[in-house]
C-alpha cells in the first residue's frame, strides 16, 4: 500500500510539473507588457502581452479580487478587443462558463511566445465599486486592469517587464523604477506581478513633483496630478504638514519597509473621491477644489495619514486570510477591524501629530463618529466581526437603511476600540507604554525592501502583550462579537473624555456635510439627507431606527421636498427643528415617494442635538497626549 501511494505521488508530481511548464508558469522567463494611454482621454487603455509558452493547454487569468479592495472586483467587464496570436497568426479562445475571468486556449506545437492585445474601457462615470481612472486631463493606470497571467500561478513568482505610452506633453509619477525613458515610452525595470500591480502610475498634462523628505533617505515624493495648473497649488503649509506626517510615521514605527515612498495625488472632480493603499505608494483621490476651499481640505484631512499607515499596517503585515498567492485565491476579511480599523485610528491620530487636526478638531472629529456608531440600529443584529467578514459585500452597499444594515463600520469603530486599547496600555504601564509601542514592535521592527508577514487573531494578542500583559483575547472578542445596544466608548472616557449632546453644529460633521452636499439631522429628527445641490438631490439617504422621523413613517430612499409649507433647504429644516423645541405643535415634511407625495408629521420637541466631546472632571487627559506631536517639528516649506 504504501508504494501504491509513492506510485501516486509521482504521478501526480510529474502531472503537476508537466501542467505547470504548458502553462508557461517559469519563474524567471519575463512577460513582456506595453501599456498604450495615449486615448486616455477618450477612456480607453490599450496593451499589448508578449509571454513565454510551450505546446499545450493554457488558461490565462484576468485578475479578480484585488489587493486594497478586499473584493471580487477586476473589472472583467471592461476588458474588450481580446486577441491572441502566436506566430503573427490569430488563435481561437474560449471563455470558462464558469469563471468568467478564466480563458482558455491551446497552444500549437512549436510555439515558444504567445501576443495578447486588448483593451481597457474606463468608465467615464462611477459603475458600483469602478471608479473612472481617466479624464481628459489626467490618467491613473493601475496594471490589474490591462493584463493577464497563468492559471495557478503565484504573483511573487511571475516576472514581468512593462513600458508605458502617454500622451505627448503629459508628466507621471509612480512607485517603480525607470530602466530607460524616451519621448516616445517609459520603460520600467522588471518586477515580480505582485510588485506592478502594487504600483500604479499617475500621470497627467498638469502635475507636480514635491520632495517630502529633503535630503533623507528613503526619499519621499507626492505627485499632484490636476485638471488644472491651479489645482496644484498646494500651500506651504500644506507641504509642511505632509513633511510631518512622514517624520511622525517614522516615529510611530521606527523602520520602513519600502526602498522610496510616493504619494500620488489626483485632483479633480471628474474622479471619485478614493484612496488606495500600496507598498511603496498610494492612490489618492479629491476633490478639484483641494487646496482653494478650506471646507473641502478639512474633509480631506485623514486621506493621506491613513493610506500612508497601510504601507506597514496592511502591506508589510498583512492578516493571513489577505495574504493571497494570486488575484484569483479568494480573501478572508475577518481581521479588518485590524487592517483597515488600526490604520484609520492611526489615520486619525497621525492627523493631530502632523498639525492638520487641531486639538479641538480631533474631539470634533470623534465625537461625531462615537455618536453615529452609538446610534446604529443594525448593533442588535449584526457584530462588528460580520461587518469585516462581509467587507466584500457592504463595500458597494446602498446607502439607503445603512444604519439597519451596517455598513464597513471596521473602520471607524475600530478606532474606538483601538483608543480604548491605547488608553488601557497607558493607564496599566503608568505612562510607561502605548499603542505606539505596539506599532514599533508589531509592524516597525527593522528597515527592509517591500515583503510581507503575515499574522492571525492570535498573533495580534501576543503582540499585545508582549507590550503590556492584559487579557487582550477577551477584551477584543467582546468588541468585536458584541450586538450593543450601543458603541463601544470607554475609549474616550478613559482618555479623559465623555460624548455630550448640545444644539452647537459640530465643526467636523460640517466640514464634511459642506463638500459632499449633506445636511445631518440624524441626532434630533433622525434622517440623514441629500441638499438639492448634490448628486442625488432631495433624496432620504437614511433614517435611524427608532428616531421621530421613523416612528412618523418616513424611510430612506424617499426625497423631502418641503419642510412645514415651504421649499426645504438645509437651514429651513435646521430653523424648523429650533422652533419646535419644547413646543406641542409637530414638524410637518412633504415627502415624494416615487409619484406620490404625503405629510409626515414628526413628533419631535428636543430641539438641534450635535455630538461633541466634554472633559470628565478628575480623569488625566489621555487624548491630548495620544495627539501630542512625537517627531522633531519640520522647518516650514519653502515652496
């Protein structure tokens, strides 16, 4: 028996080394893949891939769940004018009916290299979770989009050699290295696949280049991309803080594990906001008005500080379930509330220590998300854990009943817990240790080139306290399996801070509401609605369980159109709410829904509430040291 199974075994090795060579799938022979963005404008990408191969069957890949996006989301849809030849002849390819993203074909004998052309059409408007990566003005290339590779292969071991066109005149930056340039292309050195996809490029007729880290090594550079030469106009001030905020990550963590860093940056309105984490650089996406309206950089401010963290929390140690060999091996998402809910506390924090977040604005800032959180009607059935489980599919959630949903809320609860975890560190060491600690230990270790190590639930735990011994198994399982009522906010009590409600607006909720064309009343009436304005005018984006508004009848995806007899607007509602307050008489909206329109009259006399943070008398102020700027203050630009 036991030589029946080494029998088998060779077998089957040798069946696996002979599908392996048909597939091409040889570590060290190179793709070869040339990028055409010179029809960027008319949001249309054009490749062509030259690949190593021998007689056989091949099935190539177009890649499906895409690093950063924790999701199923390659856009196969877009992919179009596929051809395949070999010898300058056209083969025939079959789609697998199963796997859409799967093609199959069969090499001739004798064939030693395959040619692929296709292209990529990038929508000019958002499609779901695709964003448009082109205007007429600017491009954002990521290389997921315009290739292939074999079946079963691992990123890590697949080489490819990519050049890119782009229009004449136009600049770029990215995160990998030049082999040569000319007038005509832009040849980049050979990397691994896992490497191209983890670099795109920015690239546009108006850019700009700015060191932030002068003289240092590793360098650091932001590329600004922008419909306009206006659009880069980014202040001194601003160039300062960024500077901060790359002295404050070396800080925090002590090593860096990337050769150079670069932040890409588009500005413009004809992209969705987003940002994107990668090894060695980012996707950032905002508005055109960025450096010309305080409002819009305000509601900007964490952009950067969070996809800058990924770089260590994310890319260098990554959860095991996101560690895949290839873009087609499904991910698990349980340990976001790590990933992505550590990196937006981070993201937060960093804001205060690099200067963008005052004092006062960091309260704001997390008063609002303990409020919102706090009144999540989705906590009584859905744990935070699910949340992160399910990323893949509240990522492109509607925003309609999100509150009963749930929607990514790994984020922003996260960093309540990851607060509450800081403080407890600080409490328990005397002042000795921090969270900061952990990061050092955890994610900093020591400098090195872009790698992986990836680690588990229990791998976090031991980290923890190897830091500051606490039953951190159980206090993480409670947060995380927890269904309320209610957020987890012992985080800011034991910073020093209680959440109080009162009728003055918060600073934070208007500094975004402003930009995106909200008005928020979900703390006194219940609803969260679109201004006229805004994409989606009028329309009821949510309605809290349980507020006046719902108990009236009043569900999202209506559209207000009248607030007591007149024309609604923000402050027409916001005025309605302050005279109703300790009075009898109810707060009448007209409502459409659909084709029909009804009154609602909302029982509701409490007058404006707004989320604010209040210190607790006799506690130490936590916060204010957790923010307190830990890097030497960097010289003002000079830009």
């Amino acid at each position: 028996m036991k030589r029946l199974w080494q029998r088998i075994a060779i077998v089957v090795a040798a069946w696996v080394f002979c599908a392996a060579v048909a597939l091409g799938q040889t570590a060290k022979s190179a793709a070869r893949l040339t990028v055409d963005l010179r029809d960027a404008a008319k949001h249309i990408f054009h490749a062509k891939l030259a690949m190593p191969v021998t007689a056989g069957p091949l099935t190539l890949v177009y890649p499906k769940w895409i690093p950063g996006e924790h999701a199923p989301i390659g856009p196969i849809v877009d992919l179009a004018g596929l051809f395949f030849r070999v010898d300058g002849k056209e083969m025939a390819w079959r789609r697998d009916e199963v796997d859409m993203y799967a093609i199959h074909l069969q090499i001739p004998a004798g064939a030693k290299e395959l040619e692929v052309s296709l292209d990529y059409l990038s929508p000019s408007t958002a499609t779901g979770r695709e964003n448009p990566s082109a205007t007429a003005q600017l491009a954002l290339l990521n290389w997921y989009t315009v290739l292939l590779y074999p079946e079963g292969a691992k990123s890590d071991d697949l080489t490819y050699a990519a050049s890119l066109k782009i229009p004449a005149g136009w600049k770029y930056g990215t995160a990998l290295e030049v082999a040569n340039e000319s007038s005509e292309e832009i040849a980049f050195r050979p990397v691994s696949l896992t490497m191209l996809v983890d670099s795109p490029v920015l690239m546009g007729a108006h850019m700009r280049t700015i060191d932030l880290s002068p003289g240092q090594t590793p360098q650091h550079h932001i590329h600004i991309a922008a419909e306009t030469e206006t659009g880069l106009e980014a202040s001194p001030e601003t160039v300062r803080q960024w500077r901060q905020l790359v002295a404050e990550a070396g800080a925090l963590f002590g090593a860096r594990h990337y050769r150079h860093y670069d932040f890409l940056l588009a500005v413009t309105d004809n992209m969705d906001i987003d940002g994107v984490e990668h090894h060695e650089s980012s996707d950032n996406r905002v508005p055109g008005r960025m450096f010309q309206d305080d409002s819009v950089a305000e509601s900007m401010t964490d952009l950067l500080p969070h996809e800058f963290t990924h770089s260590w929390n994310g890319k260098y140690r990554r959860p095991k379930g996101l560690a895949t060999p290839n873009y087609q091996e499904p991910m698990k998402g349980g340990l976001l509330w790590v990933y992505e809910g550590m990196t937006q506390y981070w993201g937060t924090i960093l804001s205060a220590r690099m200067g963008t977040f005052t004092p006062q604005r960091l309260r704001e800032n997390l008063a609002w998300v303990a409020a919102y959180l706090d009144k999540r009607g989705g906590r009584v059935w859905r744990d935070l854990e699910d949340t992160a489980i399910s990323s893949q599919t509240l990522y492109a959630s509607p925003q309609e009943y999100r509150s009963w949903r749930r929607e990514a809320d790994y984020y922003d609860e996260s960093t309540l817990i990851w607060l509450e975890a800081d403080t407890i560190i600080r409490k328990e060491s005397g002042g000795k240790k921090s969270l900061d600690d952990f990061c050092r230990s955890f994610e900093g270790g020591e400098n090195s080139a872009p790698k992986v190590v990836p680690y588990t639930f229990e791998d976090v735990v031991a980290g923890m306290n190897a830091v500051w011994p606490y039953d951190w198994k159980k206090f993480f399982t409670e947060r995380l399996e927890s269904h309320g009522p209610g957020a987890p906010l012992g985080g800011l009590e034991k910073s020093g801070w209680k959440l109080v409600y009162n009728d003055t607006p918060n600073d934070n909720r208007m500094a975004q509401e402003l930009p995106q064309h909200l008005t928020d009343v979900q703390f006194s009436l219940g609803i969260l609605v679109h201004e006229a304005s805004g994409e989606g005018g009028d329309e009821i984006i949510d309605v809290n369980p349980g507020s006046p508004a719902a108990e009236a009848g009043i569900a999202p995806g209506m559209k207000l159109v009248a607030v007591n007899g007149r024309r609604w607007n923000a402050e027409e509602l916001r005025a309605a709410i302050r005279r109703a307050k300790g009075g009898s008489e109810p707060i009448e909206l007209l409502v459409e829904n659909e084709d029909f329109f009804k009154t609602y009259k909302v029982d509701y006399h409490g007058g404006e509430r707004y989320p604010h943070l209040e210190r607790i008398e006799g506690k130490a102020d936590l916060l204010s040291e957790i923010a307190k700027m830990k890097a030497p203050a960097v010289a003002a630009a000079k830009e």
